[in-house]
C-alpha cells in the first residue's frame, strides 16, 4: 500500500500522499520489484494521477489494490483518454485578451426600481448640479456608507455599471470635482458578481498552470497547481474576497492621464506620496507615484473614494468596512 522514492528517501501512498513513517515502524516488503517494473509502474502511475485525480484507498475496495504490482491499479483506457483531453483542453486554450462585448452605450434614461434608488438618483443629480468645490467637499460628510445600501446603476456610465448606493455618491463627488477641475472621469469596473469574480479567477489559473508544466515539466500536478494559485493570487482576488464583489469598490480611468502600476516598495510609495521626493523612484513606478500625487493634490482623491490599493493607480476602495461583513449585508 505504499512505496519509496529514491528522491527523497520518504515513504507515500499509492495517491501520492505522504506516508508517516517514523523511526519504531514495522515495515513488512510486499514486494520488490525490477528495474523495468519499477520503470513501467511510474509510468503508469504519473498517467493515473494526472490532473490530480485522487484515489483514498478505502478498506472496502482493498480487493482493487492487489493489482498487478500490489501498490496501484493501472490506469484504465478511460482514465488515460480523459487525462489526455483535459491537458489537450488547457494546451488549444486561447487566452489572448478578448474584445469586449458589452455594450459600451452609455444609459440616457434611469428607472428607479424603489423609493430607496429614486432618493439616490435626486442626490446624484443634486451632486452633478453644483459649481463650486467647496461645497462637494462639505457634502462628503453628509453622506454615511451603511451595510445595507442597496446596489444601484451608477448613471452617465456604461451601461451596467453598479455601486452601492453609498459608494456611488462618493465617486460622484469626486466626479464633479474633477470635472470643475478639468478632467473627465469614467468607470472601468465596479461591482462583480461572485460568478464573474470566479470565471476571472479560474481563466488566470488554468494560464498559469500552462505555463508553469512548460516551464517545469519535471514538477507534479500538485506542486505545479500550488504555484500557479500563488502567483494568481497576485492579479486576481479569489471569489468572494475582492473589495470588487461587495459593490463597495471600483477602478477609474482620468482622461490624459495614464494609470501605471507600481510595482516598488510599500515604504517608498508611502515616503514619496508623504514627501513628494522622489529619489530613488524610477521608470514607470516614478510615473505611478506622480500620477498618484497629482490625484491626491489636485483631486483629492483619497478624500472622497477613501483608500487605495497602492499597486494599482486605479483601484479605490470607497467604503472601508471589512470585504466579509459587507460581503455578508449584499
């Protein structure tokens, strides 16, 4: 029921697992086997558990494991086919970036479903009304982020853009600021659903698991899938743990100004924002951090979207309350 590599001298079970064998063990040889069987069952074996398709041995079934090497059975014609076209399935991927297919034309007219979206909809436009600065950022105030604000269409966006309520009113201030300072501002991405989030999720790690078997075909399935989930997690929030699925985030897009990600140190963007000096800064990091600047100066940005993740120009979370208890109140 278990063997031992020659790599690492430990023992493990016909699955893969580790075997915990310690120094006191009885160990009983079932069998020993030849080069050339020994040469024919990893074969044999690496085909069986590809794609990591785990086997438990159940003492019901220990018929089944007396196989012709006592360890595994060998793998069935189905189980190779089916290995073989969900690898085949990952290789044709295309996973170039698609054209969009939404539709890009912006809502002209917006319904309120309920009394709660009609009174958003007079505070937005109040908001877009104004003309003088001052008085969006004594309004900042008057708005209170609640658990419980519904999600409504942000209007003058794409179509399809949604926010909760709370969060909608904030980016319109700074909206409005922005446009009384010259600058037209637009929503790229807002609220995602959990099942959006988790296509988003899964299309990144069936890419990356690609492209670490061609980059170390010697690793297993196991380790290779446990380095492209470190790795994804770097661009991708899991479902469920993005600001993006409580409504309460979003990123933007500045005309005539390009979004860089910062790819430095926490300590120097944080020095550089604090101080505006830039020694040491370079490269499109230093036009990151100058971007971020102009928005924190001239826009005040971080005044009315709240806080920033600081790899990306773009993101604002604008409502602070913790991902699982807003999470929870959607």
């Amino acid at each position: 029921i278990a063997t031992r590599r020659g790599l690492d001298g430990n023992f493990y079970f016909a699955d893969g697992s580790y075997a915990p064998i310690f120094s006191g063990t009885k160990i009983e040889v079932l069998r020993v086997f030849t080069s050339e069987e020994l040469t024919k069952y990893k074969r044999e074996a690496v085909a069986y558990n590809t794609g990591n398709q785990k086997r438990y041995i159940q003492k019901k079934e220990a018929d089944q494991f007396t196989g012709s090497y006592g360890i595994a059975p060998p793998p069935t014609t189905q189980d190779i086919k089916k290995n073989k076209e969900y690898w085949d399935t990952l290789d044709n991927t295309d996973y170039a970036r698609k054209p969009r297919t939404r539709s890009t034309v912006r809502s002209t007219e917006y319904i309120p479903r309920n009394e709660r979206e009609k009174q958003f909809l007079g505070q937005w436009r109040e908001i877009m009304s104004i003309t003088s600065k001052q008085h969006l950022i004594d309004m900042k105030n008057d708005i209170i982020l609640r658990p419980d604000d519904p999600i409504v269409h942000v209007p003058d966006e794409r179509r399809g853009t949604r926010l909760r309520s709370g969060a909608a009113l904030r980016y319109a201030l700074f909206k409005r600021y922005a446009e009384l300072s010259g600058h037209k501002v637009q929503i790229t991405s807002a609220y995602r659903s959990t099942k959006l989030q988790r296509k988003l999720w899964y299309r990144g790690l069936a890419k990356r698991m690609k492209k670490f078997r061609e980059k170390y075909p010697h690793l297993s399935p196991r380790e290779i899938k446990r380095r492209a989930i470190a790795q994804n997690r770097r661009f991708v929030a899991p479902p469920g743990r993005s600001h993006h699925n409580t409504g309460g985030a979003l990123d933007i897009r500045i005309s005539g100004m390009q979004m860089y990600k910062y790819r430095g140190s926490r300590s120097a963007y944080r020095r550089a924002l604090q101080t505006g000096n830039l020694a040491g800064i370079s490269g499109n990091d230093r036009k990151a951090v100058q971007t971020r600047i102009h928005m924190e100066r001239t826009l005040r940005a971080s005044y009315f979207l709240g806080t920033n993740y600081y790899r990306e120009t773009w993101h604002w979370n604008v409502d602070r309350q913790g991902r699982r208890d807003v999470y929870d109140n959607v």
